[in-house]
DNA sequence: CCTGCTACCTGATGGC
DNA sequence: TGCCATCAGGTAGCAG
C-alpha cells in the first residue's frame, strides 16, 4: 500500500480499531521485518503501552502510543492485517512478520518480501526517513505557490522531483505519472522551467489525482479482517500508468515508457508538453 | 551539502 | 511444462 492515499486509507480505518487499546504482546516471527532493531528493544518498548492514535507522515503509518510510536513503511507490498483471534495471526497461511496482540484483537504486519519495516521510536523524528520528509502532499501548505518554490530550488526533472520524499512528501511513482498525465506535462521537464500557469495545472492535477485516488482507496475501505485484501480496482483510476503502447486517454496517441532514475515513467509524448 | 546508483527481497509474468 | 530473465506502487546507504 504504498503512496499517501493508500496509507492515508489505511490510518484513517484502523484508528477506531485500534485506538484506546492496549498492547499485552509483541512476537516477532520475522524479525528481518524490525531491522535494524531487535526484537527485544521493540518487545521491550511496546509491551503493555496503549494506543493513542493512528497518523500518516508521507507513506509512514505511525501508531502513537502512550510511550513513542510505532512507525510502520510498507515499501512495495507491506500491509496490515486484524485478527479477533490472535492464534489466526498464528497461523500458517498467513505470512505475519510481526504480530501486536491487544486487549481486543491482534494486529499483523505483513509483507512476504520482507522491503517494509516496523520500528518503535522514543519520537516519530528519531527516524532519519520521517524527519527527512518534506512537505506533506495532503497538507494545506502543499499551495501552488509552495510547489513553485521547491521547483526553483530543487531544479530537476519534474516527474523526479515529485517523488522526492525530502520535498514533497507521499506522492510515489504512480501518482507522479498520473498528475503529470492530467496537467498535460512531459515528465523529463525541469522544473525550474515551467511557468506560472504550468505550475498551477501540475498543482491542480496533484491534488485532483491524490482526493481521488483516497476515494478509491476509502470506498470500499480496507478489510484488515481479510488476509488477501487489496484495494479494489485501483488500476481502474489509472489513466497512463502501466499503459505503455495502449492509446493516450486523451489524444489516442501511444503512451511511451521510458525510465527515470531508474524507475518506470509512462507518459503521452503528443499531448504532454514538453 | 547534494545527486545518482544499487542493494534489499520475493513472487508474478512472459519468452523461449 | 519448465526454466530463466525481468519487473514491481520504495527507501537507505554509500560513493563521488
């Protein structure tokens, strides 16, 4: 579940399931999933702490406890999972990495690759990722005028720039290719060339692209209750990502791959302007 | 400081 | 069918 909104969705469903609950218990049955801590610093630092609330900083998860925080980073194919009974986070078909059993339910981290990360933190800042992260693209500050900024500073090409964690915080390698998509941009421009107007159509789109995205995300929302869970239908949103060859939305042109910091960028060459 | 590249993992997919 | 190469919604860590 890797970008805001979908990190966003999550935080959003599991507040009310877990708040106010406490933790009696922590095991930790990949403990590659808690690296570099070790599974005693997090047992030690979590058992029997309360939950207070859950937030999202860019694609972190943070449960806020009584005492620090939890942080949780999905990477790629992270995701958590709920469990009334806590001998079904047990069990063999599910791959828990690290199970939190509480007063009234036991919540799983899973992730069968092992990318994502749980970490317990004094501080959510004691994170060198978390404070690192720069403006959230959810947050209200996230103004045209802000994006303006970061592009002059930060000249480089802007789909790079809008993945970069340290200045705009939670848009991933999808929502950067759809927003440049929907503001009709090449995504190789840098971005200390746009104009005024362009920065305001890329502003629109971002924000038009990530509400709707958490839309999708929220309705149907999570079912942490079932293990093989996914967002429905996100590819259904998708205008240009994963379309290479297919013919532009738009303008019937084909959409071109071409990779960018050594991930993939789909785009329009016919209706993007470059 | 900044930028760019690679390692980290496993599973799904597609070509031969 | 099987085998191998390639690719994946991300970041940390390191070299230059």
């Amino acid at each position: 579940m890797p970008e805001a909104p979908e990190v966003e969705a999550v935080a959003r469903t599991l507040r009310p399931l877990v708040s106010g609950r406490t933790i009696r218990r922590v095991q930790v049955r990949h403990s590659v999933a808690i690296r570099p801590q070790s599974p005693s610093i997090l047992k030690k630092n979590v058992a029997h702490a309360s939950i207070t609330t859950v937030e999202r900083r860019g694609k972190y998860l943070l449960l806020t406890l009584d005492r620090g925080c939890i942080a949780m980073h999905f990477k790629f194919d992270g995701q958590v999972l709920w469990f009334d009974d806590p001998k079904d986070a047990l069990a063999r078909h599910v791959h828990v990495d690290v199970a939190f059993e509480t007063d009234k339910g036991t919540l799983g981290f899973v992730d069968r690759r092992h990318l994502g990360r749980v970490q317990w933190l004094a501080k959510p800042e004691d994170s060198d990722g978390i404070r690192a992260l720069g403006l959230d693209c959810f947050s209200g500050e996230f103004t045209p005028d802000r994006l303006f900024e970061i592009c002059q500073t930060r000249p480089r090409p802007l789909k790079l720039l809008l993945m970069d964690q340290t200045h705009i915080a939670g848009i991933g390698n999808m929502y950067a290719n759809e927003s440049l998509w929907l503001a009709q941009i090449d995504p190789r421009r840098q971005s200390d060339r746009l104009t005024p107007r362009e920065i305001r159509r890329l502003h629109k789109a971002v924000v038009s692209v990530l509400a709707r995205a958490l839309e999708c995300c929220l309705d149907p929302p999570p079912d942490f209750r079932n293990p093989k869970w996914w967002f429905a239908d996100l590819a259904g949103m998708l205008r240009v990502y994963g379309r290479e060859e297919q013919p532009c939305a738009r303008c019937k042109a084909p959409i071109l791959w071409i990779e960018q910091g050594g991930r993939s960028t789909y785009f329009c060459a016919h209706c993007q302007a470059s």
